[in-house]
C-alpha cells in the first residue's frame, strides 16, 4: 500500500512537473526521474533564478576550459564536462522547481530560459573559437548559427501548434551536452580531432534543422487551411 502510494505521489508530481512542455528525446524518462529525483533536495533558500544563473555558469566553465585548453594544456578541456553536468543541473531544474514548489511564472520562465539558453550556447561557441586553429574558427560560428536556428524553430511550433518542445526527435539539449562531453574527451585523447567533430556536429545539426523547418512549413499550411 505504501508503495502504491509512493508511486501515485510521484507520477503526481511528474505530472505537475513537466505539464508545460512535451519531451521526445532518447532520455526523457531517465532525465525525467532524475529531475523529480533531484528537486525534493534542493534547499528552499535557492530560486529558480538562481538555478538558471547556475546553469548558465556552467556554460561559463565550459568556455574557461576552452580557454585553459588553447593557452595552457588541452586536458583543461576536461573542466568542461564538469561546467556540461553544471549547465544541465541550473538548465534542468529551474523551471521544473517552480512547477515543483507551484510558483510558476509560465512567460516570465519561458522567456529567461530562452535568454539563459542563447547565451549559454554563445559561450561555449565562443571559447570553441578561442581554441579552434587553423581557420577552423568557422565551425564555432557556424554550431552557433545553427543552434540559433533550432532556437527558433521550437519557438515558431509553439506559436503554430501551442505545444512547446525543446527536441527535435530524438536528439534534445541533454543528448546534445553528451555528445559534447563526449567530444572534449576525444579531443583531450586525439588533440585536433575535435575540429571534424564540430563539423560532423553542424553538419547533423544542419540536417535537423532543415527537416524540422520543413515539417513547421506543413504545420504553418495545416493551421492555415484549417481557418479557411
């Protein structure tokens, strides 16, 4: 009966938690666990302001890697996994606390966290670009643009469909700090590797990009035949 009753209380609070986006990416129920797993512990003194500071801290560390790693040694990179788990704790849970504790702030959170989220990845572009050599520079812009561009994709479905997601399929931002983790570890073992990487990377996230922007073109046609 106990158990029975723990596991009411925590699809109810999966519910209130997450009923303000729907999530498709490979991880969503670890990730999903995880986050209800993570926010009982957080002590009431800290905000879901100052977890979105936290998170986009996190992406500070990341850039300072970038930094210790082209100036000093590129082992340094591996500070940056450590700003990666950091960036998705602040990014993860402060919208989700809000939900938790039942003081949401639905357009004030939802713009923050687009702000919090550019910025972040501009940081880690930009330390990118400090460490890139070779006119391989480009590929910093470039994972920037087209991160920007999927920003914005996420932000035109919900305007079109009044659902928000923050995935493009299977791939969300929590794969996509794996796979970056996963690169800085490659690039520490295989200094130099990390240039076809980042270009492998923009190359997916271009793919992505273009599919998800013609699937919102259809969506864009289906809402408008639909108030004809």
């Amino acid at each position: 009966m106990e158990k029975e009753t723990q596991f009411e209380n925590k699809n109810a609070i999966l519910e209130r938690t997450f009923s303000d986006r729907k999530r498709t990416n490979i991880l969503k129920r670890a990730e999903k666990l995880t986050i209800v797993f993570l926010l009982p512990k957080v002590p009431k003194f800290i905000s879901p302001n100052v977890l979105t500071l936290i998170g986009t801290l996190g992406s500070g560390l990341v850039f300072l890697a970038f930094v210790l790693g082209a100036y000093l040694a590129n082992w340094y990179l591996l500070l940056g996994i450590i700003g990666l788990v950091i960036n998705w704790l602040g990014d993860s849970l402060d919208g989700r606390l809000a939900y938790y504790r039942n003081i949401p702030r639905r357009w004030y959170g939802f713009a923050l966290d687009i702000i919090a989220d550019w910025i972040g990845i501009v940081l880690i572009g930009f330390g990118y670009y400090i460490y890139a050599k070779n006119g391989t520079q480009i590929i910093a812009f470039a994972f920037v643009a087209l991160y920007g561009w999927s920003i914005i994709i996420s932000q035109l479905r919900y305007k079109i469909t009044n659902e928000y997601s923050i995935d493009s399929g299977f791939v969300g931002p929590t794969e996509l700090r794996f796979i970056i983790a996963l690169i800085l570890i490659i690039e520490v073992l295989f200094q130099g590797s990390i240039a076809y990487l980042a270009g492998l990377i923009s190359i997916v996230l271009f793919i992505i990009n273009v599919i998800d922007s013609l699937k919102l073109l259809k969506l864009g046609d289906l809402r408008d035949k639909n108030q004809d």
